[in-house]
C-alpha cells in the first residue's frame, strides 16, 4: 500500500513540474532549465568576489549614504530652483550681465521679491556655519 502511495505522490511530482516546464516555456523562460546552474553560480560568486566589484559596492554604499543624509524638502527646492534659474536665463544674459555696484546690490536687495531668496540663502548659511562647527543643533526657522 505505501508502495502505491509514493507512486501516487510522484506522479503527483512529474505534473506539478510538468505545469513548470509548460509555464517557463510560456514564458520564453525555457532557458533557465537548460543553464547549468553550478557553473553559473560559481561564475556569479566569482564575479562577485573581484576586488574591483567590491571597491564599487563599497563606493555605492557611501554614496546612498550621503543621499540618504539630503533632507528631501531641500533637495526638491533645490532642483525647483536650479530648473527655474536655467528657464529664465538665457546665454546671452549671461554673458553680457551688467556690472553692479556694492551700492546697486544693496538696493536690489531691499526689493520684497528678494526677501524670500535672502532668507533662504542666509538659513543655509547659518545651518553650514553650526555644522562646520560641529554643532549638532541646526536651526531650521528664523532669520
């Protein structure tokens, strides 16, 4: 009877990878069956190991890193106003910009429309300040 029984289960065993092979053929899959799969684990482990892999893993690691650090409203107003900074300027402004006095900055700068932009530039000043100095408390408000 336990004969019949393991017979049963193989059989079972032979159409469950029946509809696998069925289903990798579907798939286009078919050959992953054909692969010899030691060699190509060994290859893979192989290619893993070389030191010059495992120097860019090492070097991708410490660059996640460093962006994981970026705080995601700054690093999105940053890209906001590069990309609003390079729409408005054109080449030839850039290249034929006026000279400005000490006195005409002042000036501009008085204007409201820079008011927003100063406190911005000036946050991020004081923030690099207390972080060049080690200060682990960087304000996030006020002026």
């Amino acid at each position: 009877m336990s004969c019949n029984c393991q017979c049963e289960e193989l059989k079972e065993l032979l159409e469950v990878m029946r509809r696998i092979e069925d289903k990798l053929d579907k798939a286009g899959l078919s050959v992953l069956a054909d692969v010899d799969l030691s060699s190509t684990l060994t290859l893979v482990i192989k290619l893993l190991t070389e030191p010059k892999v495992i120097d860019l893993v090492d070097k991708l690691t410490k660059i996640l890193n460093m962006l994981s650090l970026i705080n995601p409203s700054a690093l999105v107003t940053l890209t906001y106003s590069l990309s609003c900074m390079s729409k408005s300027l054109d080449n030839a402004e850039i290249l034929n910009a006026p000279e400005v006095t000490f006195n005409d900055l002042l000036k501009e700068l008085s204007k409201p429309e820079y008011s927003k932009a100063l406190g911005i530039v000036l946050l991020i000043l004081r923030n690099v300040a207390s972080c060049i100095e080690g200060d682990a408390r960087v304000k996030g408000s006020g002026t």
